[in-house]
C-alpha cells in the first residue's frame, strides 16, 4: 500500500517505472517511516542516486503522517564498507602546500584594506583547531585573486601545526577520485577537506551528490573549505546542497589593488632573484590586474634574461606584456562601471545628477577618462552622461586636471583605473 502511494507520486518527478522501490521494505510506526535495504550495494546506489527524489515524495505523499526517516540498514552499509576498508584500505592523498615554485603561505598572501577582514576571519580559522570556529568556509572571489594560494596556505597551517591529515581535491576528484566514494571514511581520515573551484560542479550531478554527502556526514570537529570564481547563489546546484552550502561562511575576496599588484611583483623578484627597477615593476603592475598574469610575465623575463644575459629595457616589458595580455576594446560603459567599482558606487549613480560630493567626483573622472582615454570628444561624453552641455564637461575634465597637480590619492586612483581599463 505504501509502496503504490510513492509510486503514483513519483509519476510528477520521472516517466521511468522506477521498478527499484520494490527492493525496499516499508513500514510507517509512530511517525517513523523505516526503509529497509536488501542487501549492502542496493543501499549504497540508493544514496548517491535517488534518496533526494525518494524524500520529496515521501514528503508530498504522507505530509505530516511522517516526521522522520530511518534507514534501517544503513549501519549495516557503512559497517560492512569499515570491514572491506580494514582489508583493502583505501589511500587518501596528503594535500601539497607547493604551487609552482613557491611555498605557499599566508604570510606571503599579498593583500590590503579591502581584504583585511576575510584575512583576519582565516588568521582566527588556523589559530584553532580544524572546525572549531567555522566547520564550513566558502571563499568566492574572481579568477586570479589568490583563493588556491589561501587554500594551500590554509592547509599547510593545519598539517604543521595540528599534524592534521588536510585532503585538497578538485571536482573532478569528486566524480571519479576512489578515496571519496565513502565520506565516512574521508571525514575518519581527515581532519580537513578542501574543493577547490566548485563552480565547475554544476554540471556534475554525481560529484553534486558526492559532495552534499560529504556535508552531511561531517562530524563535529572537522573543517571543510571550498573556493569558487562566482557566488554560489548563482550556480545550478541541487536545491538541498545550495541550502548547506548557504549556511556557510562567505568570505568575499576582491581583486588585487596597485599596491597590492606592485607588492607582489617585488616579493616575486626577491624570490626568483629577477632585477628590474621601479618603474619596470610599476608597469607590470599596472598592465597586469591578476596574480597569474604577474606570474606568467615575470616567469618570461627571467627566461629572457637568463638567455641574453643582460638586462630587461622597458621596450621589452612592453613586448612581454602585449603578447601575454591581448589590449583591450573598451568603451564609455566600461569606463564608468570600472569607476563604479573603485569607488563603490552604481553606475546609474555616476550617470545621474546628484550633486553630492563623491558622486560628482566619480562623473568628473568618468568624463575626464573618457575624453583623454577614449578620445571622444565633449559633445560625445555630454550625450552619454545624460545630454550634457560640452561646457559642463570642459569645466569637468579642467577640474580633474586641476586636481591631479596636488591630490596624490587622485593620481593613484587614475593610475589603477587606467591598469583595470588598458
């Protein structure tokens, strides 16, 4: 009987005859709805491949007839794999801290104000032990702001420090790594799990299953680290791992600054023992807005240098950069979302006509990069910025050059605007 209700309920979510529900043994008692497997392989498919579908029929079909489920021989599943493990153990690989060829660490992580706080939350993180503070750790930032180098650092911190066994893996590790087909014995093994770039998980619906089950069976005590290149709210995911991944910490972290671009390119010439001088590191940092890109560049220099055996012009900076970066084509949008960003205000904002101070001087610069930048001339960055008069935008451009013979902080800002757009 209970078997036929779930069957005719299952004809919403599937057209296939779902002839498994068969092999299972039902029984409803005091709210409890016990599901009894036949034998260990039929339990082990049933929670990779249909346990979510199973629930939210069970779910539609009896309401609040059923308050939980057990699964009765799910201890007998996870005994008799504890029992195979013993005989033929399954190795699981120790995470390596080296990327390239520099250790990765956190005192190496170059950043500034705009990453202080997910820097202090993780300096907090590896003070204590793993999953004390914050079991679960999403990092989302863009491609190139540093989130495998915090990820490695993180882990070599545990290893060193709590001698603790740290698995770093990839999505693909989750679709087809042997060592993750029981998260039981991961989490028995393990004192941290880290995913690195889970974005690439949305079209992976068997590593979707893997990894919401390594969610819920992480004991107390343990700590689990993801990264991912966009927000996790705009991935398709199955709807109950965005639920346990929302319930996560998001650490948000933002794209390198000059300063923060410029302090890389020196530490990295420090390490590779590579000699450029100040304003060969300055136009590396301004040309190139990632850390691999600085990676990729300076990795070209030192080959060029070792070859020639002398020292690097700015002309082939130049080269360098212009065949590894290819110049962008961008227009007054660009200029005013980028402007935007570094200011923190909406592009709408810039492009209105509110009168306050710091939106004025966000549509000034705005006006003065499009003008000096894309060559457009006054009528045209008038047209754009909401049919202005070209005197409004001549009295505008004067002022940013006015200003530009005295406000230091205006330079730098018009120095890194003109990086993020070239």
């Amino acid at each position: 009987m209970l078997k036929a209700k779930l069957r005719s309920t299952f004809s919403h979510f599937t057209t296939e005859p779902e002839s498994w529900l068969e092999g299972l043994s039902l029984t409803i008692e005091n709210g409890v709805l016990k599901v009894t497997f036949p034998h260990l392989f039929f339990g082990t498919w049933f929670f990779l491949n249909k346990q979510d579908m199973f629930e939210k029929a069970v779910h539609i079909c009896f309401g609040d007839e059923v308050i939980r489920i057990s699964y009765q021989e799910q201890e007998k599943v996870n005994t008799a794999k504890e029992k195979r493990k013993k005989t033929n153990p399954v190795q699981l690989p120790y995470a390596t801290t080296v990327y390239g060829e520099n250790k990765e660490t956190l005192e190496s992580y170059c950043y500034n104000e705009k990453n202080a706080f997910p820097l202090s939350i993780i300096r907090k993180i590896i003070t204590a032990e793993p999953g004390s503070i914050y079991s679960l750790v999403i990092l989302e930032g863009e491609s190139g702001t540093g989130k495998t180098h915090l990820l490695h650092a993180i882990a070599q911190k545990f290893r060193n420090k709590f001698l603790s066994n740290v698995l770093i893996s990839t999505v693909h590790d989750l679709t087809y790594a042997d060592y993750l087909r029981s998260p039981e014995h991961l989490w028995k093994e393990c004192s941290a799990f880290f995913v690195d770039d889970i974005q690439d998980i949305e079209h992976e619906p068997h590593a979707q299953k893997i990894l919401l089950h390594c969610l819920n069976s992480c004991p107390l005590g343990k700590q689990l680290i993801l990264t991912s290149d966009r927000s996790i709210t705009s991935l398709s995911l199955n709807q109950r791992l965005l639920q346990r991944l929302k319930a996560g910490l998001v650490l948000s972290i933002q794209k390198p600054d000059l300063d923060v671009r410029l302090q890389f390119v020196q530490q990295l010439c420090g390490l590779k023992n590579i000699s450029l001088a100040k304003k060969q590191m300055l136009l590396l940092a301004q040309q190139c807005s990632e850390y691999r890109q600085l990676q990729g560049t300076l990795l070209k220099i030192s080959a060029i240098t070792s070859v020639k055996k002398k020292n690097i012009s700015v002309g082939d900076i130049e080269e360098i950069i212009s065949d590894h970066i290819p110049r962008k084509t961008i227009d007054s949008s660009d200029v005013v979302k980028c402007v935007a960003e570094l200011t923190e205000l909406e592009p709408d904002e810039i492009l209105g006509s509110s009168r306050q101070y710091k939106l004025v001087l966000a549509r000034q610069l705005a006006m003065y990069l499009c003008r000096t930048l894309l060559g457009l001339s006054y009528p045209e960055v008038g047209r754009f910025f909401g049919g202005k008069d070209h005197s409004t935008v001549i009295h505008a451009i004067r002022k940013i050059e006015k200003k530009l013979v005295t406000d230091k902080d205006l330079n730098n800002m018009l120095t890194e605007l003109k990086a993020l757009l070239c």
